[in-house]
C-alpha cells in the first residue's frame, strides 16, 4: 500500500526538468496530485519490441505517490511495463483556447503532467487493492456496487504500480500575452475562450432490468460536477 510522501515536491531530473516555458512549471506534489486526480485518461509511452516509440491511452488510478495500471495480460502496454522497461505517463486536461491576435501565439490554457519511471507489477495480494484504487479513480463508491472479480478475471489481468518520483506539471491559466503594442492595436478579437468538460443525464444499458435506479456512486459523482 503506499502512502503519500512527506516530501512537498518531487525530485527533478535532468529528463523531468522543464526548460521550455519553465515559469508554467510546477514539481510540487499537491499541484501533480491535483492534475492526475482530475482526469481518468492518461497516455502511456514506452518503446515497443519493435523499437518504435509508442503512446497508448490508458485508465488509471492515483494513491498516494503511486499510479496504478492496469491491462490484459496479452497486451503489449502491460507486457512492456512488466519487463520493467522505462515508461512516460502523461496527462492533461484541456482549459480553454487563448486566441491572441497573432496567429503565433496562439495557445491553450492546461493543466498537464508527465511522470518518467519503471513501472512494477503489483503482487498478487496487492492485486485487487490496485483495482480497486483504479476504480475509485473512474468514479468513488462503484468498486462495492460492483461484482467483484473471479478468479479467472485476476489471472487475466496484470496491475502495475508506478512511483510518482520522477515527475513535473505544466499549467497554463490566462488570456494572450506577450503579444506587441502594434497587435493589441488590431481590430481582432483576442481573449480566453474556456472549456469545461460535464457529465450528461446517465443512459441505462439496452439490457439493464426495469426497477433498477442509477447507482449511489452515479448519483454522487453526478453531484460532484
Ligand atoms: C494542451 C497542450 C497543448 C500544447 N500545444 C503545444 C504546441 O502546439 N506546441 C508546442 O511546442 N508545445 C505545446 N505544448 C507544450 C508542450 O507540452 C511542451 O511543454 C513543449 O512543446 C516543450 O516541449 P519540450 O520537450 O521542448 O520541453 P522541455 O521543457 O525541454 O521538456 C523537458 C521536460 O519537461 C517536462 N515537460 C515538458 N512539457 C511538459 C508538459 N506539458 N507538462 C508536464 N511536463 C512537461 C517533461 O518532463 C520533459 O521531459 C502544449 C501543451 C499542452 C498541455
């Protein structure tokens, strides 16, 4: 089980170190925590069998200083990480469009993380609580609503935990800037256009039993937005 670190931010590194825009940078643990606990998607690079770089789009699950991950055995995401190969996991929630009045400086507003490591795999008795953290990161409250796994799923399935310890954020909040007197001059509309991304009105599945309302969790998260 892991434990958040006491440390407030994580130890840069030569590969972690942002250099470009680094006043957009942040290594603070609370901020990266943030950032990761907002969305469910990340992007996991690794460099296949083949020797081509790959980015696989992934669930994933935050507890502590720990991402886990998880897959099909079969997969090659996971067969790659289980060698313990470096891996990249990225994240990033899209704020709003920064529309400046010169093309060039163009931007978006983000919040976005990457965490460099070698990813293990979790013991079996650490199995199902890495499950479960996915499935606490998906939607809290649905792991006990839900059939627990058999057996055979357990077999199939490989979780794999990931040190946050390598690691940085990138946030970018605000209209356009740096843009030259000459521009702002310009008769062109420039300024933030934000996006927020919402929960709609939960759609039952075709073969859901009549009688049966939406969940605890759905509700709660649904309150939550
Ligand atoms: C939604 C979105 C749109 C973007 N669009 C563009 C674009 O069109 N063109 C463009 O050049 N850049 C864009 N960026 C910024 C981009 O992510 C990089 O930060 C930038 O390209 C510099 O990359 P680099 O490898 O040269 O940076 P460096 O500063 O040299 O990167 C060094 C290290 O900093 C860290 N790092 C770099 N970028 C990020 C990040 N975004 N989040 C967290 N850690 C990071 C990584 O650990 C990386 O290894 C965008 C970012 C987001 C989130």
């Amino acid at each position: 089980m892991s434990e958040t670190s006491d440390v407030a931010s994580v130890p840069d590194s030569a590969a972690s170190t942002v250099r470009r825009e680094a006043h957009l940078a942040t290594y603070s643990r609370e901020q990266i925590n943030q950032v990761l606990d907002a969305t469910h998607l990340a992007h996991v690079g690794i460099i296949a069998a083949d020797g081509r770089p790959t980015v696989i789009p992934t669930l994933f699950g935050r507890e502590g200083d720990v991402l886990f991950l998880h897959g099909s055995v079969a997969s090659r995401l996971v067969r790659t990480l289980a060698d313990g190969l470096d891996c990249c996991v990225e994240v990033t929630l899209v704020d709003g469009l920064v529309l400046a009045r010169s093309a060039f400086l163009h931007s978006m507003n983000y919040r976005s993380v990457v965490v460099f490591g070698r990813a293990r795999t979790v013991e079996a008795s650490e199995q199902l609580h890495g499950l479960k953290v996915i499935s606490d990161h998906l939607l809290p409250g649905r792991w006990e609503e839900a059939r627990q796994p058999s057996e055979t799923e357990l077999r199939q399935t490989c979780v794999l935990a990931l040190s946050i310890d390598e690691a940085s954020a990138k946030i970018r909040t605000g209209g356009p800037t740096e843009e030259e007197p000459e521009d702002i001059a310009l008769p062109i509309w420039a300024g933030e256009v934000p996006i927020h991304t919402s929960w709609g009105t939960p759609v039952p599945a075709s073969d859901l039993p009549e009688g049966i309302a939406v969940s605890d969790a759905v509700r709660a998260g649904l309150r939550r937005r």
